[in-house]
C-alpha cells in the first residue's frame, strides 16, 4: 500500500459530512469524472444515483464503492439524450429515495473530425448527450426542487444543479467542433438556468474541467511524447486527476458554497490562461 497522496489525506479529513441526508444523481458515472464524482459525493454523506448508458459492471462497481461509506446507492442505466428515459430516472429516484437534492450533469462524449469531414451524425450525437442532455436532466431536477421546495435541515437551497462544462466553452479547439460548440452552449444553458432559477432558490453552477487523465482523452497524455505537448497548454504542468473535479463538485454542492449562483469554477491547472502568451506576444 503506497500512502494517500496529501490531496487524498485532505478529503479524507474533510470535516463534516458535507452533503449528510442529500440525494444526488450523477450522469454518465460509470467512468472518469463521473465515476469519481459519485463515489465523493457518496463519502460527503450524500445517497447518490449511478447513472450510466453501457457496461453495467462498471456501474455496479461505483455503487459497492459508495455504498461501502454507509449511504445508499444503485445504478440506472439511460441515455441522456432521450426525454423518456430522462423522465423515468428521475421518476424513478423521487420513488426509491424520495426527493433529488443535487443533480450533476456530467454525461458526455466526444466524435472528433475535422470541420469539413465532420457528418450530421458525429454533429448530432454530440450536441444531443452533451447539451440537450443537461437540458433534460436539469428540467427534470428543477421540475422536483420547485416540488419540494426548500427543506432547511437537509440544505438552505432547494436544489443545485452542477453542469460538467470544459475549458472549451471559452477555449476554440479545432478538430472538435461539435464538441466546443456543445460546451459553448452548457455555458449559456448554466446561466440562464441560474438566472431563471435562483429566485426559487435553486443554484446552478458549472464545474471546467481542463485535462484530466479520463478514457475520453487517453490520447492527450499515455505516450510520454503526448504528455509533454500537453503539460506545455498547462501552466501548472500537471494533468489533472478525476479527483480534482469530484473535490470541486461537491464543495459547489454543498452548503459551504450557498452564496456561489450561475458561475463556472475552472478546474484546468490554468489552461485557460492563455499558456501561449507566457513567452510571447
Ligand atoms: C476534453 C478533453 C481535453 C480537455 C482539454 C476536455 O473537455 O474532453 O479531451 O483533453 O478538454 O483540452
């Protein structure tokens, strides 16, 4: 057994059960991001609902590992992107647990191609699990906070929503299109959203994610070679781990962060510093 690294140690002494008695979805939480976004929500005390779209086992997996810190949790498998499947999970968790507390958007993919190569298809897919798959989820999740309402004992808000955005909602990346114009949306998704909601005390913030070694992009940093290119768009010359993202998550979740509405918490190491310009310009 090799010690927790300082950054674990941290999260393990986290003070109270941040989200003690919350019920938390997480989307696409089979991998990645979101599979160590469930597993941190679980161990700030929250119930969480593993949502994934294929490979069950990996799902079942997230929910023995939340479980394993005393709060429940099952996985449920949809596809964002389609309105009754949306619909029935949430449905579904207002009958198993009662209520959703925290909805965390975080499904998404990309299909990389060239502008001019780039098909309908490759277009559509990605505009669909990305962008109106938050739509969905978010509708539904404000459809149950406005149920609900405020419950003080369990948090001061009556719901927050966390869109898992990217560094490409500001950044243009040529080759990805669909993608960046998917992002570019969630941005404008996530402030309206916030805009629209707050008055009836709903948060809705989005969590950037820069480089973070996760399947989407293992590409961009498992040759040594691919590491070092990428390490030069990162000022803090460190790829990012899934764990950086669950930590900023679930502090925007959390009461801690009550007076935090409609804004973008960058997790990228500075990607978004414009890295270029250290030495030129
Ligand atoms: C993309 C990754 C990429 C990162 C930084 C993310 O949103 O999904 O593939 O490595 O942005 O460019």
């Amino acid at each position: 057994m090799t010690s927790p690294s300082p950054a674990d140690a941290a999260r393990q002494r986290m003070p109270l059960p941040l989200l003690q008695g919350q019920k938390a979805l997480v989307t696409g939480a089979s991998s990645g991001i979101g599979r160590a976004t469930a597993v941190e929500l679980g161990q700030a005390g929250a119930d969480v609902v593993v949502n994934y779209v294929a490979g069950r086992e990996a799902a079942e997996d997230v929910v023995r590992e939340i479980e394993s810190f005393g709060v429940r949790a099952y996985a449920h498998e949809a596809d964002v992107s389609r309105e009754d499947q949306v619909v029935a999970m949430f449905a579904r968790m207002v009958e198993e647990f009662g209520t959703v507390d925290v909805l965390v958007a975080n499904a998404g993919l990309q299909r990389d191609a060239a502008a001019a190569e780039m098909t309908l298809d490759q277009w559509n897919k990605v505009l669909d699990v990305n962008l109106t798959g938050q739509f969905l989820c978010a509708r539904e999740a404000v459809r149950e906070f406005d149920r609900r309402g405020v419950v003080p004992e369990v948090s001061r808000a009556a719901g927050k929503i966390i869109c898992m955005s990217s560094v490409h909602q500001i950044i243009p990346w040529s080759g990805h299109l669909n993608y960046a114009a998917s992002k570019g949306g969630v941005l404008m998704l996530m402030q309206t959203l916030a805009q629209e909601c707050a008055p009836r005390g709903i948060r809705v913030n989005a969590v950037a994610p820069g480089a973070i070694r996760t399947p989407i992009n293992t590409s961009a940093w498992d040759t040594p070679e691919a590491e070092a290119e990428l390490l030069k768009l990162i000022p803090y010359r460190r790829v990012g781990d899934p764990p950086d993202i669950a930590t900023a998550v679930t502090l925007l979740a959390s009461d801690l962060m009550d007076y935090v509405v409609g804004t973008t918490l960058y997790v990228d190491g500075g990607m978004t510093l414009f890295p270029g310009f250290a030495t030129g310009g």
